[in-house]
C-alpha cells in the first residue's frame, strides 16, 4: 500500500550545458561568441570600437588603462564582457591557457563592479547590466573552473598558483559547511542536466556556481558512516572572492579565494561588506544520486515486499545531509511494496523553504515491506536506540529529542508503534498466560519479547500519519492475502523461531498464526487481532499526532470497492479521533503524500512544532535581547567571511 519502484531516469545530460549569456553574447551562433550592443556603445564613446576590431587585446589594455583614470561602471562592465568573450573564443581554439586568463580578467572586473565603493555612487541595481554582471561573475568562474577541473587541480583545502601567458592567479581553496574536504570525490555541474522525474527544481538567484558534489567514503571502521548511502551527492556553491576588487591591476598577481558552499548551512554570505545570495540548486544533485546505476536499477521496492529476508540487508536508517547536532530530525517511513523514493518529492519541496532547512535535517528508514509491520516497528526502535548512540551517546543534542516522524501508509503504523507504551496488551494477542511461562532458548524468548513488549520512544515528540490504513485495509482480502503467502519469502531464522516456540509451548499461544503465518498483507487485514490493541493502547501524553487522509472525489469502480477513501484505504479506517488535525486530499493512495497540499500541510505541522518548542524558551531570549545584534533576513542562514591573508607558496 505504498508507491511501487521507479526505474525513470531523474535526470538527463544536456547536449549543450545552461547559459544564461547564451542568447545575449550569442555564443551558440555560427558568428558568435559576440559583444553586446551596449558595449559596443560603450566602446564606441572612448573611441575604442576600431582597436577592439584590430587587436582585441591592445583594446583590453587600454580599457584597463582608462579604467584607472575614470572609473566608470560601464566601462568595468565593458572590460568584464569583452574579456568573457576572449575567453570563449580562445577555448573555442583550444588556447586553454589563455582562455584561462580572460576568464580571470571577467572574473576580477565583474567582481570590481559589483563590490567596489568607488562605484557605489553610479551603481544602480535596478540596471539590467547589474545583473548581467552577476552572470558574467557567474559563468566567468564556472569555465575557469570547468578548465581547471579538466585537470583535476582543484581540491578544498589547497592553494594553487595558476600562470596563464603574462598574468599570475593565486587561488586559495575552502570549505564552508558540515561536508568535511576530505568526503569529496569530485564535482559535476548543474548547468549540464537537465530535471527529469522529480515534480520540481528549486535554485535560488545570487552569485556563484552551483556544483553537484560527489561523497567519498570515509573509514569502514567508523560507525556514522553506514547511514550516508554509496554514491551519495550533494548541493555546493563555488565562489571567488577576490582580495583587491578597488582599481587593482586586472588579472596581474590577483589573489582570490575559491570557497564551496553548503547552500544548507548558509545561502548568503557577506563580501566586501555586502551580504549577497548565493546561487543555488538543491534538487540536481538529488536527482543525480537518485539516478546513479547503483541505485536506480535496483528494485528495492519489490526486493523488499517478496523477499524481506535479503532486503534485511540494506535495512537501517539514512541520511542524505551530514548530522547536524543543531537541526531536528525528521524520520520519514514508507509504506508496503515501497522505499525512501516515494519521499523525493515532499523532501525536496520541504528543504526548498528556508525556514524548515534552517531548523530541520530529514532521515529516511528503509525496512523490509513484505514482513508484519509490527515486527519493522521492533527494528525500528532498535535502529534509532543504534543511532542515538551513535552520534549523541552522552544524550546532549537537544534537537534529538524533538524528533518528528512522518509515515505514508503501513509506515504510519510502524511510527505510531514508537510512541505506545505497550503493557501487558500485545502479548495477551498471542497468550492469556503469564510471561513467566513462556519456554525457549534466551534468544527466541528475546526476539519475541521485544516484538510484544515496548515503551515510547522519548525522543519522538510528534506523528504525522498519511494514507495510514489505522484499522486495516480491504486490500489485504483472502485472495491477496493467499497470494502473499504463495509469494513473500519471510526470513527463515523468524519463521523458524515462532515455529520452535509454538512447538515448544503447545499450550500457551491461542494463536500461532501471527508467530508463524503471517506477512505484510496479513498485518493489515481488517480483521487482524493488533488493531483493536493498538487503539485502545496506551500512547505517549507527550506526542501530538496529525493525520492526511484521502479521499476521492471521482474514484473508479475498483477503487470504490475499498470503500469511501484513497482507494485502498478507506476513510473510516484512516480517521482517529486523537489527532490535533486532519486534512483530507484528493488523491489515490500512492500518490496522495506527494500532492502539494499533503506536502504544504506537513511544513504547516513542522512550523507548528517549532512554534512550540520556541515558546518555551522565548522569555529568556528577550531578557538576553540586545539591540546591538546585527539582524538577519528571518529564515536565511548568514554567514560572515573572515579570510586570513593567503600564501603566496603554491602546493
């Protein structure tokens, strides 16, 4: 009752990579690269559209020679655009090196003119050429890098000396964000793919090169490591800042720093006294790793309903962003015959607002589907019990026990189980004898025990339950249940363990079946004795809990046999009555947590939750208020830039 596999591509190459100067340099044209008619003007009124005919180079010169004298922006503008152009002509004929040191000049001046104070005056950022400017930065570093990559001489943490023809580049590399130098593999770029599966593409618009950066593993040996998948890709920022934007020579001895950029941690940041928005794309990169071979081909969905016994291999908890000890977990569960995928969608439009990836990091459980679910809420409580101690063992991180889950379908299920305190409830199911009794190795007793036995999670503070079938589903009806039983290959060690004990205590079970028999479809039927335990069971006061139901407004005949609901479960199933809120969606039971209002009311619950935990503490942060705090646009991270003078030593 989840989302089947997807072998769609998430993503395609492009035959020609994004460009937002393409159209204006005419740079895909049989007579372009060319200049622009504004700098022609330009040229024209210093009377240098002759020179830049004959010798472009003696032209750029007198540019920057002119420049000195008479600082005008147009003129920065100029000397930017045309040495851009230079610079694709010379690629265009295989002078890499030189092409290098045009770039760089692009780069410099562009940068000159956005940043320096002797053009503040004449400035004006309501000009369309402020913001071609910022696309002359942009792509000015973007084929420097590309040039640079081809070699494989950038790497964070370094600094390199780039000698192109008569000019010298000192390029100091940094890290800004949680992503440690050493976990990057190598780099990609965003301009070259193109989005393919995902439903949308977030960026924002500022300075800068969006990059798809590639994880490498670290140590086998270091337990954190488990939770971030193979292959796994992630959003960075490149940007230049260079050191001496104020009239300096252009391209002669500059020094600049290349820093990549978490776009998570901070999305604007503060150069020459100017806070500036990065450029940014989350969902690229995402649909890069979701499209790596390794990942894309493999059907974990339909491994994880027929064969539960393999799939138990890849189970456990994943992360696609690095632990953040300050940001709120939230654990999303799939549901039946599904995996992590049918996430992708509400995780890239939640991460897009900037209030929710500012306070929140979001994790993903991946369990065998086709097993009952009341075991997978077992492996759970192990599996978070494991990462606790993992990467918060001394229980200092607050945010960790404000955590917030998120189950579509049978996964709902499985969250609740984490919030009950189970009593005595579960095992008077199987037996009306005492415990005690129970017969068997220390081992079965255990695996049994912990099954029928828990008690609430205290780190969960909130349940957002979707599509959750809360009192069985008409789905899981004698024939799909026989079927499951001809298909479902439940681990032998489990089966084999409740057979040995049904043995080993022929008078103590009054139903073996749950110990021996069942799978995921029986797990869900109507009629299964857990449903009327687990409402009436005994829930944590301290969590709230929140439900999005379907309901169609125009389903088909075969939806309309599983009753007035998303098609597979009905609306009489779904409701509780102990939620803080409800909304009912439109939509069929696969789709229906990947619509925009189940997404929108998931970022309603998670404000809601931070409000929450916010009032608790929000007289203390007025006594300690300080007029004299510099202020930040509310929900963008900022992060000032202290850069230490560079060695002029290369490496």
């Amino acid at each position: 009752m989840g989302s089947t596999g997807c072998t769609a591509h998430y993503l395609s190459a492009r035959s020609v990579r994004e460009n937002p100067l393409a159209q204006s340099l005419r740079l895909m044209t049989r007579q372009g690269p060319q200049t622009s008619e504004r700098t022609l003007n330009t040229l024209r009124r210093y009377g240098l559209e002759e020179t830049y005919d004959q010798n472009a180079s003696i032209c750029l010169d007198k540019i920057q020679q002119t420049i000195h004298e008479n600082r005008d922006p147009e003129l920065v503008h100029a000397l930017s655009e045309l040495s851009y152009v230079q610079g694709k002509i010379a690629e265009q004929e295989g002078r890499s090196g030189e092409a290098i040191g045009f770039y760089g000049v692009a780069l410099t001046s562009s940068y000159d003119y956005l940043f320096s104070d002797e053009l503040r005056p004449a400035r004006n950022q309501y000009d369309p050429q402020f913001r071609a400017t910022c696309d002359l930065y942009n792509e000015s570093l973007e084929d420097t890098l590309r040039l640079l990559f081809s070699e494989n001489r950038i790497k964070p943490g370094q600094t390199y000396r780039v000698k192109t023809g008569g000019r010298e580049f000192v390029i100091r590399t940094q890290l800004r964000g949680n992503w440690l130098p050493d976990e990057f593999d190598h780099y990609e770029f965003v301009s070259d793919y193109e989005i393919e599966t995902l439903r949308s593409k977030h960026t924002t618009f500022g300075l800068g090169v969006p990059l798809i950066a590639v994880r490498r593993g670290h140590d086998a040996n270091d337990k954190r490591e488990k939770y971030y998948p193979d292959g796994l890709s992630y959003s960075v920022t490149a940007l230049m800042r260079c050191a001496n934007p104020s009239g300096g020579d252009y391209g002669d001895g500059n020094v600049c720093v290349l820093e990549f950029f978490d776009p998570l941690t901070a999305n604007q940041v503060r150069l020459a006294n100017h806070w500036v928005p990065l450029e940014t794309d989350l969902t690229t990169p995402l649909a890069f790793f979701l499209d790596d071979p390794r990942f894309r081909q493999q059907d974990l969905e339909t491994a994880g309903l027929l064969n539960p016994a393999e799939a138990e291999k890849k189970r456990g908890l994943y992360m696609l962003e690095p632990y953040d000890p300050k940001r709120i977990p939230v654990l999303m569960v799939h549901g039946l015959w599904s995996s992590p995928r049918t996430w992708m969608d509400m995780f890239n439009d939640l991460r897009s607002f900037p209030e929710i990836r500012e306070r929140y990091q979001f994790w993903f459980y991946l369990y065998p589907s086709g097993q009952p679910f009341w075991l997978s809420a077992k492996h759970l409580r192990e599996d978070l019990h494991e990462l606790r101690q993992t990467f918060d063992p001394a229980h200092q991180n607050a945010p960790m026990d404000q955590m917030v889950l998120v189950g579509h379908s049978m996964g709902g299920l499985i969250s609740r189980m984490q919030t009950i305190d189970s009593g005595d409830d579960f095992w008077r199911i199987v037996s009306d004898r005492p415990l005690d009794a129970l017969q068997g190795t220390p081992d079965e007793r255990d695996k049994l025990v912990s099954t029928l036995f828990f008690k609430p999670n205290q780190s969960i503070r909130r349940v957002i339950t979707i599509g959750t079938p809360h009192r069985g589903s008409k789905f899981a009806n004698d024939f799909t249940r026989w079927l499951a039983r001809k298909v479902i290959k439940l681990p032998t060690l489990a089966v084999s363990t409740g057979e040995h004990l049904a043995k080993s205590n022929p008078e103590l079970f009054r139903d073996t079946e749950l110990l021996t028999m069942a799978n995921a479809i029986d797990s869900l039927a109507p009629d299964s004795p857990i449903f009327p335990v687990m409402l009436r069971a005994k829930y944590s006061p301290r969590v709230s809990y929140h439900n999005i139901i379907g309901v169609l407004e125009n389903p088909t005949l075969l939806q309309k046999k599983a009753g007035r609901g998303d098609g597979v479960v009905s609306y009489a199933s779904a409701t509780m009555d102990d939620t803080e809120s409800e909304l009912v969606v439109d939509a069929d039971h696969t789709q229906i947590h990947m619509t925009g209002q189940a997404i929108f009311e998931v970022r309603r619950i998670l404000l809601e939750h931070l409000q929450e935990i916010d009032s608790n503490d929000r007289i203390a942060k007025r006594n300690h208020r300080s007029d004299d705090l510099p202020v930040r646009p509310a929900g963008f991270p900022l992060q000032e830039l202290n850069v230490s003078p560079i060695s002029e030593s290369s490496q």
